[in-house]
C-alpha cells in the first residue's frame, strides 16, 4: 500500500508541472533528442539498402518503430522521476516474470527468445535489461554511504543482477546477458562500491573464466573457437566474420555508393539488416560513414555523462549512466564484432538494427533520463 | 556523514568520468580497426570482394556434327536438360533425391555418389544430378518443383546418332571423360566435365570434334547463383566432319549383310518365339532381328563385314560391320543391362570387324601369290601344272579343294577355279620371301592410313617374323599354307578392300573416311601392267567364266561387269569322324565352326570405279555366302549411278 500512494500523487505532479512550461521545454535535452532521431534515420536508409532499395520489409516498419519509441519516450518522460524510482521493484518483479513465462509460453528460433502476442513480437530480455538498471538505480538511491562499504549491502545486489542474468543465459542468449550483466556492473561500479571489492570481484571473474567456457553451449564455443581463427570454418561460422570484414574493407575509405554494396546486395553478407548492418554501411560509405555513425553514438554517450553531472539525485544519475553505458557497450560490441575484434554474439546497433525491441528499451531508458532531467526539483523529496 | 555522501558524490562523478574514458578508449579502438581495414588493408579485401563476386565459368562448345557425302547427319547435337541442385535450399538432400527418383531414372548408386559429393563441397554449390533429361522429364520433375526447393535446369547438349545402328562402329561413341584419357592427351582438362569420343571418328577426331571452350564472367551472389552473365571469349564450336561415306549404301549392305542366304522372319511367329525360349545363345544374339536358315532353322543376322571403296580416290564408301550396336546406348549415361546385353552376347556386337576383325584372306590372297610369280618371271599364262587334287610334299599331302583336282591349269584356269595345288606349285617356287613382299605392296599385315582406333594390322608372315617369334625355321609345308591364304596370314576386310582396289587400279591406292582428305595422288605399285592383266583376266573369269567360283553372282547390269575372287576360309579341320558321318557341309556344323565366306571383287572391269570386300564370318562358302552379296551391293552401286 506504501508504494501505491505515490502513483495516485504522480497525477497531481504532472499538473503541477504544466504550470512551469518554460522550464519544461528548456529543461529537454534537445540536442540529445535529435542525435538519437538522426541515428535512427541513418537506420532507415540503411535498411531501405538492405532491402535493395525498397521501403519494404524493414525501412517503412523502422521508421514506423522511431516514431513509436519517440512516442514512448515522451510518455515516460512525462512520468514523473519518483514514480519511477518509488515502483523500480514493481519494474524488476514484472520483468523477472515475464522472463519467467518466457518458459512456457516464448516462441523462437530454437531458444525461447520471444513473445508472439497477434503479429506482434515481444524480447522480454531487452526491458529486462532497463529495470535491472532502473532497479539498481533505485537501490543505491537508498543506501547510505556507510552501508556502501558493508559487504552485505551487495547481497540483494547479486540478486536483483544475476536472476534475471540466468534466465537470460538459459534462454539462451548470451549477448544479451553479457549486455545486462555489463551495463549492471558500470553502474555499480558509479555508484560507488569500495575499490577493494572491485578488484576482488575482477579477480573473482578472471578464475570463473574456464568455469564458464565449460558452461557455454557448443555453438557459442563454436563462435569463439572461430573467431580466434577464422579459417577453421571459413564456410560456417567463420564464414559471416570474413565476409564482413571483406565487405567492410573493400568499402575503403568513401564506400561503394549507396544501394552499390557488392557484398551486401549479393548476399555474402549475413544478417545484413540486423546484426552486420554496420557492415553494410562500411560497405556503402566506407570508413567516412563508420566515423560519421560512430561519432554520433559517442556524442549520445557523452551527452548521457555530461548530463548525468548536472544531476542531483543519486538514482537519474545511475539511471542516466546505465543508459549511456547500455548504449556505449551496444555500440561497441556490435561494430567490434563485425569488425572482427570480438566473436560473433548477436549484439544489435542500435536505433539502426532492424528490430523493435532493442529500440523501444533505447527510447524508454531516453524517456527515463529526460523524465530526471525534468524532475530536478525533485531532489529533496 | 554528510562527508562521506559528499565523498560517494566525488566517487560517482569520478566513476563517471571514468565511464566517459571508457567509451573514447573504445571508440578509438574502433576506428583504429576500421582505419587499418577500410584504408590500409582495404585494395586487399576489394580484391576478395571482386572473387566474391565473379566467377569464371567455362562455356562448353558445341561438339562438332559428323555427315556422310551427302550431308545426311551421322552425328549430332540435340537439346538435353542438365538437373542441378543446390543442397543448401533443401530442407533434406536425401529425401529431394528420392522424390526425383520417383520421377526420373536415378539409381540408388548415383544417389549415393552425390548424397558423397553433397558432403565434400560447400552447400550453397549446385550439383548436377543428370544432364541428359528429356522435355518429357523435365516437364514430370517441374510438375512437382514446388516440393523440390533448390532444383533447377540447364539447356545442355546431348549427342545423337540418328542413324543408329547403321554407324555404331563408324561414328563410335562418346563417354565421359576418363582419368586414362586425360593421361593420354585424348581430353582436354579444361572440358573433363563433358564427354570425349569413345570409339571410330568421334575418337581419332576428337581434337577437331570438340571445338574451343569460351569463357563467361558470372556475377554471383553468395549462394553461387548467377545473377548476370558476360562472355569474354565466345566458345568456338567443333568441326563439322564430313564423311565419304554413303549412308544409304551402308544401309544396303547391312541389311544384305545381314540377311545372308536366310529368310527373314517376324520376331512374332510362334517358331521364333519357341526358338528364343528353347536356345539361350539365339536369345542372347538377339537384336530384334532373326531369319529361317535353308534347314528351316531360327538364326540369328549373319556377322562379317562389307567395305565398299572408290578405287579411284580410295574414298570409302561404305564400311559396315554386323553385329552392331547402337551408339546412342553407349553415349552418357550407359544403362547396366544395355551394356550386359553387349557384352555377353556370343558374337561381340562391340567389336569392328571392318578394322578389327582378322580373318585368314584363304583363296582371295592367291592373287597376290600369283603376281609375286609373275613379276618373280617365274610363272606366264604358258606355264601349266597338274592338279590331281593334292600335292606331296615328304610326308605331307596338301589337298585341292576340289577332290579330285582340276587336272591341267594355267593361272587364268587357277584363278578362275581356284585350283590349291597350281599355287602350292608356283609358291614352292616363289618362295615365301616374295609373296610377303608382294602382300606388303598391296597393303597386307599393315594397319592402314584411315585412322580409325585400334584398327588391327593382320600378318604376314616371313622367315624371319617365325623365327623372332615362333623361336623355329620357316618350313617349306607353311609356304605352301600360306599360298592359298591360310597358316599364319591374316587380314582385316579393310586390307581385303585396299588389296582389290590395288589390284583393279595398280597404284597404290589408300583408303580414307574424310571427304577431301587424303587426296594425294596414288604412286604406282611398281607392278608391270603385263603382271596385272593378268592377274585381273583371272578374277574376270572367276565371275564371268563357265567355270568361275562366283559365275552365279554376275551383274545383271548392262555393259557392267564384275571381277572378284571367292575364298572359304577353314575354321577348323574336318575330322575323320565328320568325315565318316556326313558331317561335311558347313550348314550341319555349329555356327563357329563353320567357314568363313570370303569374296573380294571391281567393277566395271574395263574402267575399274569401286573395289569391294565381303567376308561373312562362320558363313561357310564364298562362292554361295560372299559373292551374291558383292553383286547385290554393286548392283545398288551402279544402279544408282545411272
């Protein structure tokens, strides 16, 4: 019942709010806003290639999936900070359950990685990944600096990271787990952990390493195994790896020309509308396109930071930070993958990969830093 | 304790900070690789990107057709349908296959070989199941294409012999490409995945046959599915052939040939139908042709070869050999019991007895004997021996055919009679020295220029060839053999044909198949003409006079006349015990037993135009078997000529 009275105040809250509409609006990271769109578009007219210069199947339904997620990113935006912070267990319990259900009821290639609810499919793994961060936000909101360093502090934790981490890996999907699992260990790390227990716990994961190699199923074996030498497979697995960096170094340093990739339109490159669809941008534009998408990504990233120093609250500055790395690590997985630094682990580029999930969670965790943004005034609630 | 929240404040903007460098870190990891592939490695991977997408493909050209004079077709090209799959857009390769095997003809041997091929090559690569479908197949398998994902077709070519039958040995055959021929240089590598002649004129001119491949550039996608083609060399085709032969005096002679002396009779009759089940060696000779023997029994065509030749080019005109094969049966895919049949039937249909058959020439060589007496000087139309129907020679006794001996002969009478005993004299005194020098001159126990594979070169044995081989001195007794044809010499019924055209024309005449090859000008044999006449009024009298061996085969043609000589060929001794039973005529004998009917023959005798040589193996006299068959073909000759 505690946590039900703020929902019935939050109604209030937003009428207040209306009444100070000039700092509304300049109170909006706009700038923030429009890097994101200007991916997103990117993301369309890359698809529209992928397709061979056609709106269908990808470019029109991600220009329709922007729109959306901006939609959603005001709503949450609107929602104020407190609620957010005040329900975050609420968040995690009804993403630890639809993991859950996942079980039972998901449908998939394989792994039981989605939600088909009439024509319309659901990655619970990726809102997963949100309220962890919101969950662990709103933890460390709570903690005093003294129980900071009290290793007993950190046993809920481990709890509210490695549950839905472990339904994420017996999915399974380890991408995205190892997303979570980074994006978790970037905000507690911000929000202060004692330096000693960080070193312990990097140690801790430097011994668990051939544990968990033993763990890992034969085809993730199989991804690594080839990605420390393609040549092992070059028809199989090694197969995306080598046409990937084939296509995006024979792009050189202007690319091929839009709708010109060789590699893409011909079908050497796999997956080119999701996972290698930096491949093909490297292709079409080459490297003056890498760096045109890469420097948009970092500015979102350092946007997220900077705006998380002019933040007051210890949770819209977690918060704010678990996004920016989410973000950082998205990027820098997926294009180290394609690029052939890291194996092949199914990590989307987001706002450009075709896929709804991946995108809403961008908007939604943009949502929740506009909304702390929005709610400063908040802080001595 | 508002110092330590002031403090965690500090650590978290620091820890944020620190987030800040990871992500520059990062970043600049990135475009470090992406510069080093996009700029410093990026004319390498372009290179990679440009043998992704191309491949060069060979662009096989069309296989040169083969004509007789005429410019009827022997051997050509019709449009055949190549069936591929690609094993990667079948949900089961297997299951695929055996659906196509209910469709068409696949065995489960070449399911096995490609289920094998299948796991050795990349997926996305499209394998050809058969490349000989016809419209109808194609037409059964695209029926069911949408259950068959992956399945494609190509116009290919497949070679045709519309003559069939008529040709198989002439033509031969072609194959696919074997490892032994590619060692001997008989295919090329570049075009192993096509077929290369097997046998006769598509082998021996397989180089002019199969034409200059062409090459294609292909873009591909991925899957190695061709998404746009451009030649870069256009595939050159193989060279027409132009044969000198007459298809349809080959077809004459074969079925002359093959009728023999015999009756021909339905294949439904009910004798024949009891014959085929009651004797296993009529049922296996049978090729869907059988005739009623003097005796009334079911036999099956006549074996032996006839070869007509242009004695003034030395143009072959017809070159037939029975039994035969169909050569459309042998070329590509070659069913197993197709070549069972072949291959067990009793009288090898597979092979040419035209080149390869080497038969004892017996009285058809006394021609040669008798010029190496009269060149020699020995012998002239004045010298005459007596024949009493055997000759002594120490303890052996050498018999005349004819019991009890033709009395006094000269070599016209000799010839004309075919008298054993005059040649075993004028032999005796020749020796065997110069009648082998003789056979050479006139082409004997020498494979000739035509250029056929494996064509055989006979024998003609000398003192000196049994001595190297036999490893004994020549004896007087195998001269006088020799001199009627039979011991150690043979020869193929091309020599036979080359020998009479000599002969007719006493220049050294060569056979050939090519039309306007081989025209070089004929030396002269270095016979005095004296010599020849001769030699030719004898084989004049052999057809034409009273008591010729072949005067029931002359020409009913006006103004046309034959010469010829007649030979029967003993296959083996007549025994005592057939002797004391009867047994003497070759009709009463099995078949492989009986003798070989020889007969070599010109005409017109005044201006000699085409020479011919007849041998109907196991067919018993020359005279009855051989001869009426050189009159017939002549007769269809000339009667076409006019």
């Amino acid at each position: 019942m505690k946590y039900l009275s703020p929902l019935i105040q939050s109604f209030d809250l937003s009428l207040e709010k209306r009444e100070t509409a000039d700092s509304w609006v300049g109170a909006t990271p706009w700038l923030m806003i429009f890097v994101a769109v200007a991916i997103g578009l990117i993301g369309v007219g890359a698809l529209y290639s992928a397709a061979h210069g056609a709106w269908q199947p990808w470019a029109l339904m991600h220009a329709i999936r922007l729109a959306l997620g901006l939609l959603a990113m005001a709503i949450v935006a609107l929602l104020p900070i407190r609620f957010i912070r005040r329900f975050a267990l609420l968040w995690w319990l009804m993403a630890i359950a639809a993991l859950g259900m996942l079980e039972f009821f998901g449908t998939g290639k394989g792994a039981d990685r989605w939600f088909a609810l009439g024509g319309i499919t659901l990655q619970p793994s990726e809102p997963a990944k949100l309220a962890v961060l919101v969950m662990l936000a709103a933890y460390f909101h709570e903690l005093s600096a003294d129980r900071m360093r009290q290793i007993r502090s950190y046993i809920p934790v481990l709890l509210i990271v490695f549950l839905p981490f472990a339904q994420i890996v017996l999915q399974p999907d380890l991408g995205t787990a190892v997303m979570l699992f980074l994006a978790a260990a970037v905000v507690i790390f911000v929000a202060g952990i004692p330096r000693w227990m960080v070193m312990t716990l990097m140690s801790m994961g430097l011994a668990a390493i051939p544990v968990a190699w033993s763990m890992l199923y034969a085809y993730q074996k199989n991804r690594i195994l080839v990605f420390l030498n393609p040549d092992l497979d070059a028809l199989g697995a090694g197969y995306q790896i080598t046409q990937s960096k084939i296509a995006l170094g024979s792009g050189g340093f202007v690319g091929k020309g839009y709708l010109q990739g060789s590699q893409s339109h011909l079908e050497f490159l796999p997956e080119r509308q999701t996972d290698f669809i930096f491949t093909m941008i490297g292709e079409e534009f080459g490297f003056m396109g890498c760096m045109i998408v890469l420097g948009l990504y970092t500015l979102l990233v350092f946007l997220l930071i900077y705006y998380s120093f002019q933040m007051r609250m210890t949770f819209s500055r977690l918060v704010t930070i678990g996004v920016a790395a989410t973000i950082s690590f998205y990027v820098s997985i997926n294009t180290a993958m394609v690029s052939g630094l890291l194996p092949v682990v199914g990590v989307p580029l987001p706002l450009i990969s075709y896929g709804g999930t991946a995108m809403m969670v961008v908007f939604l965790g943009l949502g929740l830093v506009i909304s702390a943004m929005l709610n400063e005034h908040d802080i001595h609630e | 304790m508002a110092r330590k929240a002031r403090q965690l404040e500090h650590m978290l903007s620091r820890r944020s900070l620190l987030l800040g460098g990871v992500q520059v870190g990062l970043t600049s990891a990135l475009v470090g690789r992406l510069f080093y592939l996009q700029a410093i490695e990026s004319n390498r991977y372009e290179d990679l990107s440009k043998r992704n997408r191309f491949d060069y493909q060979v662009v096989p050209p069309s296989r040169g057709r083969i004509f007789d004079i005429q410019g009827r077709l022997l051997a050509g090209n019709a449009e055949a349908y190549a069936l591929n799959i690609v094993p990667s857009y079948t949900s089961d390769l297997y299951k695929s296959l055996q659906t196509l095997a209910s469709l068409i003809a696949l065995s489960p041997a070449t399911i096995a070989r490609l289920m094998e091929l299948a796991e050795n090559q990349a997926s996305f690569l499209p394998l050809t199941i058969r490349d000989d479908l016809n419209q109808r197949e194609v037409a059964r398998v695209a029926v069911r294409g949408p259950e068959l994902p992956g399945v494609s077709f190509d116009r290919v070519e497949k070679r045709i012999y519309p003559q069939g039958l008529l040709t198989g040995h002439l033509t031969g055959y072609v194959g696919r490409v074997s490892e032994d021929d590619l060692a001997a240089g008989r295919a090329l590598p570049e075009l192993a995945h096509l077929y290369n002649g097997k046998s006769g004129v598509e082998r021996t001119f397989e180089p002019n046959l199969r034409g200059t491949m062409g090459q294609e550039r292909v873009l591909v996608n991925a899957f190695g599915r061709p998404i746009k083609r451009t030649i870069e060399t256009a595939a050159v085709a193989g060279d027409d052939m132009h044969l000198t032969i007459d298809i349809n005096l080959q077809s004459y002679a074969m079925s002359i040939l093959q009728r023999g002396r015999n009756k021909p009779i339905s294949m439904d009759s009910a004798k024949v139908k009891r014959a085929l089940a009651q004797d296993p060696e009529l049922a296996a000779s049978n090729d869907g042709l059988v005739f009623e023997d003097a005796v009334g029994r079911i036999v099956p065509p006549e074996a032996g070869s006839v070869i007509v030749i242009d004695v003034e080019s030395g143009a072959l005109k017809a070159l037939v050999s029975a039994p035969v094969f169909d050569p459309n049966i042998l070329s590509g895919r070659v069913r197993h019991d197709d070549w069972q049949v072949l291959v067990k039937h009793p009288r090898t249909p597979l092979l040419d007895r035209s080149i390869k058959g080497q038969y004892a020439p017996g009285s058809v060589f006394k021609m040669v004997v008798a010029l190496a007496a009269l060149e020699a000087g020995i012998i002239d139309t004045g010298t005459h021996f007596s024949c009493p129907g055997h000759r002594d020679l120490g303890d052996a006794r050498f018999h005349c055919w004819k019991r009890h001996g033709h009395g006094q002969v000269n070599i016209l009478d000799a010839l004309e009679q075919s008298c054993d005993v005059f040649f075993y004299e004028v032999a005796l005194k020749v020796g065997i020295e110069d009648i082998a020098d003789m056979a050479k001159r006139f082409g004997i126990g020498q494979i000739t220029d035509i250029m056929l594979p494996d064509e055989k070169p006979g024998l003609m044995p000398t003192k000196r060839w049994k001595q190297n081989t036999v490893g004994e001195q020549w004896t007087l007794g195998e001269t006088v053999v020799a001199s009627i044809g039979q011991g150690y010499v043979l020869t193929t019924p091309l020599q036979l044909a080359v020998m009479t055209a000599r002969l007719a024309k006493g220049r050294e005449i060569t056979p050939h198949l090519m039309d306007g090859g081989n025209a070089k000008t004929a030396s002269d044999l270095g016979i005095s003409e004296a010599s020849l006449s001769i030699v030719r009024r004898g084989m004049q009298a052999v057809v034409s006079g009273r008591y010729g061996t072949a005067n029931q085969s002359q020409l009913d043609l006006a103004g046309i006349k034959m010469a010829g000589k007649t030979g029967t060929v003993q296959v083996r001794r007549i025994t005592a015990e057939e002797r004391a039973r009867g047994i003497t005529k070759n009709i009463n004998r099995p078949w492989k037993f009986r003798d070989h009917a020889l007969f070599v023959g010109y005409a017109p005798v005044e201006k000699p135009k085409y020479a011919i040589a007849v041998v109907v193996e196991h067919g018993g006299s020359g005279s009855v078997q051989a001869a009426p068959i050189a009159r017939d073909v002549m007769t269809y000759l000339f009667e076409q000529d006019i």
